[in-house]
C-alpha cells in the first residue's frame, strides 16, 4: 500500500519544528577557547624545595656558574639534583671531575649526620672543594 502526499498523518510529521537544541558549536567555541588559554598561559615550575639557608659570619661569594652540579637537601633530608629525588648512594654518579664546582644547598634544619655520610661520597671521590649555599649573619 503506498501513502499518497496528501496523507494528513504524513504531512504532520514534516511540518513538525525540530526540539533539540544543536550544541556543536558552543562545543566548538569552548575548544578554542581552552586551546587559546594553554597556549598563551605562563607554565612555571614551582619549586618544591623551599629551605631555610643556614647563616654564616665567615661565608665568601663565589660566582655560581651555569654547568656546576647544586645538590639541595631539605630538612627531611631528601636529595634533590634539578628537582629529581636522589639517595645518598646516587650522588656518586654525579661526581665525576676534580675541576667541576660541587655545591651543597641544604636547609639549616638538616642532620648534621646526613651532611657527615654526603660528604664522605665527595672523599671517596678525592674531591677537596665541596661550596655551602648560606646567607651572612647579621652582625650584632
């Protein structure tokens, strides 16, 4: 049986407007936007390791130059070398050469005994030099 045009159930359903909404291009928009604010967004790294320098009376500034190694040590007594954690056995592996700068950045609140077994890898190495990252005692 076919259905002629003039079928008044047919022609209902063609006039009958469209109830759902399209989203796509709000979907789009939303897309670009958040394209745009990752793209021209500010990313810093925030530095974890914030510590409290230990103060010295008899401290010397020495030029810190881009390719020497800083070890930071935080009061927990966690190792960290460009914001990596280390063990205290790991630092061998960095100390290669007599002529390279070898600097310790550790918080006052630190083991003296950590800094003691750290020191020793340096000695097993035959490094002389080991610089202390501090900050001048204000004199009295």
């Amino acid at each position: 049986m076919l259905i002629s045009p003039m079928n008044p159930k047919k022609s209902k359903i063609h006039n009958k407007p469209l109830e759902m909404v399209n989203l796509i291009p709000m979907i789009n928009l939303i897309f670009l936007l958040l394209i745009f604010f990752m793209l021209t967004g500010v990313v810093s790294r925030k530095d974890s390791n914030e510590i409290t320098r230990p103060e010295s009376e008899f401290g010397r500034q020495v030029e810190i130059e881009s390719g020497n190694i800083v070890f930071t040590i935080n009061k927990e007594n966690e190792i960290f070398y460009e914001n990596k954690k280390l063990n205290i056995e790991e630092i061998s592996n960095f100390i290669e050469s007599k002529k390279q700068k070898y600097i310790l950045d550790l918080d006052q609140e630190s083991s003296i005994h950590f800094f003691n077994r750290i020191i020793k890898k340096f000695k097993e190495k035959n490094i002389e030099k080991v610089f202390v990252k501090v900050v001048n005692k204000e004199n009295d």
